[in-house]
C-alpha cells in the first residue's frame, strides 16, 4: 500500500463518518422537537379540557 494511497482512505473515512455523525445528530435534534411539541400540544388539549369543564383555574 503506497502512502498517498492510504492518506486518501483515511479522509474518505473521515468524511464518512462525520457525514454520518451530522446525519445522527440531525435525526436527534428532530426526534426530540418532535417529542417537545407532542408534549406541548397535550398539555395544551390538558389544560383546555380542563377550562372547559368548570375545572381549571379560576379567574
């Protein structure tokens, strides 16, 4: 194996795996906005559930 040669395999691996690493992180970031507003959408069908049975806050 020349040296050039395996410099060129070791940035193409690089690449990958940082691209795989972005990809990752991304699909994290999306899960857990996805899960934030799930759990802010039910608490707000909580609360207006609530108002309009007589048994939320009292103004």
């Amino acid at each position: 194996m020349s040296f050039p040669y395996f410099w060129v395999e070791v940035v193409r691996f690089g690449k990958f795996f940082s691209i795989r690493k972005t990809y990752f992180l991304q699909v994290k970031r999306l899960i857990l906005f996805g899960t934030l507003e799930k759990c802010a959408f039910l608490i707000l069908l909580i609360l207006k559930s609530y108002s309009t049975c007589g048994v939320g806050y009292v103004n």
